[in-house]
C-alpha cells in the first residue's frame, strides 16, 4: 500500500504513520518539514498545502490520510490536487460539526450540523492556522470538499477529544497528571456524568484499518464503547497510581459562580447546560452515538493503559502543563471555599 499523510509528525497523524509502517506499507509524508526528526527515515515531501500542491500531482498514491484540514478553501485545493492521483482520500473532521454538541446526547451523523455561507466566511479573513471560534463550522465546510470532489472514495472521521501520549492539547494530560498527586481532588458536577474520549492509538489503527479496506462513509469515532462517567475516570487513575487522596465532588452551579472554565480548567467537564443556572435544568448526558463505526471494528483499550501511558509520557518529557488544567493554587482555594460553604450548611 502506497500511502500519503498530509501531516504526520505531530499527534494523531503521527500514530497513522507509526501505524501504517508497521503494516508494511510504503509511507510518504507532505508536510513543511517543522519535525523531520520523528520520522527520519520515511520520505517526506517539504512544502505548505496552501502553496506546494504542484509537488503531489506528478506522483499517485493508493491512499491519502488528511489529519490536518480545518479551512474549506485549504481542502478544497488539496482534494482537487489529488483526487485524480488516489483511489481513496480519508479525511479527519470532528464531533464539533453538530450543533447540538455538547448539549445532547446520542447524536448521529445525520444529525443538524454548524455551517458558514460563503457570504459569512469571507469577511472573517480564517486560514487553515487560524480557525478561531468557528473551528466546527469549517471542518463541516472541509468535509463538503471532500465530499464534493470524491464522493464515492472518501472516508469522514468525525472524533471527539482525542488523548493519548504526544498530545499538546494538555486537557486529558492533566488528568493523568493530577490524579498521580497525592492530595484532595477537586471532582467537578455529577459523579455520574458520561464522558467520552478515544485513546489516539485505537483511533490511527481504526483509520488505517479503513482506509486498508476502502471503507467509505461518516463515522462518528469516540469511545468507550460503554458507558464511562467522571467517576470512573476518577476511580482508574487513583487506582493505577495508588492514590489514596480524598475526592471532592464540586457542584457545577458553584464552579460557574466561581468563574471555572469548562473544558478548559477542568477538562472532560460539561456543564449540564450552558446557563449559570445548572442546577434548574435535568441531569442530561452529552455525546456522540458511535454505532456505526463500531459496526466497522472500531475498538479500544482500556482507558487505565491509557492514563498510564499518558502520565508515562509527560514524565518521560518532563513536559509542563499550561494549556489546560485547574493551577494547584486556585484548586485549593476553590476547594477551601466549597469545603467551608458546606460546613456552614451542616451548622445552620
């Protein structure tokens, strides 16, 4: 199999690569050469997707991966420069394209999606490093290239959040961290919220797996396939770590007073509604429906390897969390103020 991955050296592109090879097949990248050091001995193509196009079409390829696409104008020129050089263009969007996301439960790739008219896009002056807070809306848009260009050989990978060693993002990265120290944790709203994430292994071997098998379709991609909530996750990293540290559940209406970001500061942490008022509106799960990739062998780890082989990493490059993550100080202060707050409850 000859394969082109468009990217490749940073995170999920780089386990498709790692992945790829290790089937056997015969791996170029295209990329702007930033980190030739992680694959030193697979071919890369130097060049921009916005100006080095001309490189690829004299070349054919039995498969591209695209893990790299966030502007339609940027994917549309990259899916027109190829479609004629491939059997088979797999591209990765998101779960951000619905717009029912994070609000709702069980939503299906059918379901209403973010989208910009090209009278809206145009005057936001967005590139492909450059997506601001319409990241969704334009990987719907890239999808539509996709789809328009090469319909019958393409593959959409709509994931949710992505964790697993080499992630920048730092937000499950904080919880691999934080549950290894031994001191109380700040657990945010209900215990038995579901969360969803996929290890970014199974997701690359799911990819190549696919496009192995020229697979086409849209295929939500997230995990576990049971149910999995904040306690669980909370409960396996204290558990691998042997952590014995008190778990304190927090209130959302209090963490939303206190000015805590969502997501960011507490990673995996969605509020039941988007209000400051949660506590007035019904417990209400939010996700993706993965039936169908799940129907086409998507499978996963279990998620304590996971946050072992997390922490393990960070450790291994000392890497420092500043993307996201609660700071140890304010977690203190947050939890002091809670833990105060209800034992002035219990004394009136």
């Amino acid at each position: 199999m000859k394969l082109l991955v468009i990217g490749g050296t940073r995170f999920l592109g780089r386990w498709v690569v790692e992945e790829a090879l290790a089937r056997g097949w015969e791996v170029t990248l295209f990329n702007r050469g930033n980190h030739a050091e992680v694959f030193p001995n697979v071919r890369t193509i130097i060049g921009d997707r916005e100006e080095d196009l001309i490189k690829l079409e004299v070349e054919n390829w039995d498969a591209v991966i695209d893990t790299c696409g966030f502007h339609p104008y940027t994917v549309r020129k990259s899916v027109k420069a190829l479609k004629a050089n491939t059997s088979f263009y797999a591209f990765v969007s998101t779960i951000s394209v619905y717009a029912k996301f994070p609000y709702e439960d069980d939503i299906k790739e059918e379901d209403e999606f973010l989208s910009l008219s090209e009278e809206e896009l145009v005057p936001l002056n967005l590139n492909n490093q450059n997506v601001g807070e319409y990241y969704g809306h334009l990987k719907y848009l890239c999808e539509l290239e996709v789809l328009r260009e090469i319909p019958d050989k393409s593959l959409i990978v709509r994931p949710g959040l992505i964790v697993g060693p080499y992630d920048q993002t730092d937000r499950f990265t904080y919880w691999a961290t934080r549950l290894q120290e031994e001191r109380e944790i700040l657990a945010p709203g209900r215990k038995n919220k579901k969360i969803q994430f996929i290890d970014v292994r199974d997701l690359a071997a799911w990819i190549v797996k696919m496009t192995e098998g020229r697979i086409t379709g849209i295929y939500n991609a997230t995990g576990p396939k049971d149910l999995y909530t904040m306690e669980d996750l909370i409960r396996d990293g204290k558990e691998i770590f042997q952590n014995k540290a008190e778990t304190t559940w927090v209130s959302e209406s209090f963490l939303l007073k206190e000015n805590v970001q969502p997501w960011i500061e507490l990673p995996l942490w969605i509020p039941e509604t988007n209000s400051n008022e949660p506590e007035k509106k019904k417990e209400q799960d939010n996700g993706v429906n993965i039936d169908r990739a799940l129907n086409h062998g998507l499978s996963f780890r279990d998620p304590k390897e996971t946050l072992k082989d997390t922490y393990e990493w960070v450790t291994q490059k000392s890497r420092k969390l500043e993307r996201a993550g609660l700071k140890q100080e304010k977690e203190q202060a947050l939890l002091e103020k809670w833990n105060s707050t209800l034992n002035t409850s219990v004394q009136a």
